[in-house]
C-alpha cells in the first residue's frame, strides 16, 4: 500500500515567492526519484505564508532512500531558511 506524505511548511512572507518557483524547479527531479508517485503543491486558502507538499510514495523505505539522496541534502537546507515556523509531516495511508 502507498503512502500518502503532507509536509506543512510555514515560509517567511518575502520568501513564499522565492519557495514557489524552486518548487517548479525541483518538482520532475523529485517526481523522477525511486518510488516517488507524484509530488504536488498546495498553499493555504486563508494564510498565504503556509504551503503543503503531497506526495504518494511506493513504501517507507522510497521515502527514506530519497531523504539520504543528493537532491534531498541540497533542497531541504536551502527551503529551511525560509522557514517562519517548525515544518509538520504526516505519513498517512489512504482508507477508500
């Protein structure tokens, strides 16, 4: 069964811009990683600093591989400065 990964990322107001067009940049190489099923952006209807990535992973181990990736240490750090808040996540599995 496949995970279904929400990460809730809080950013800086004069860095939501800045966030949105990396993700563009970054979305195929992500999509394009082992076990990765497809990654999407969604943002907040009432606060526009707060987005969401959801991504369907094949299985846990996809998603640890891509963590321990090269691309992974390179995204991360970089989006992390724009945090305004703790970054949340949810491994969940779809029921129906």
């Amino acid at each position: 069964m496949s995970i279904q990964r929400l990460v809730k990322m809080t950013f800086k107001k004069d860095r939501c811009d800045d966030f949105q067009q990396y993700f563009t940049e970054i979305q195929n190489r992500i999509e394009s990683q082992p076990g990765c099923e497809g990654v999407k952006l969604l943002k907040d209807h009432a606060d526009s600093g707060i987005f969401f990535t959801y991504s369907v992973w094949k299985d846990q181990a996809s998603i640890d591989a891509y963590r321990n990736t090269e691309l992974f240490g390179q995204v991360w750090p970089k989006v992390k400065e724009w945090f305004d808040d703790k970054p949340e996540a949810w491994s969940t599995e779809l029921i129906k």
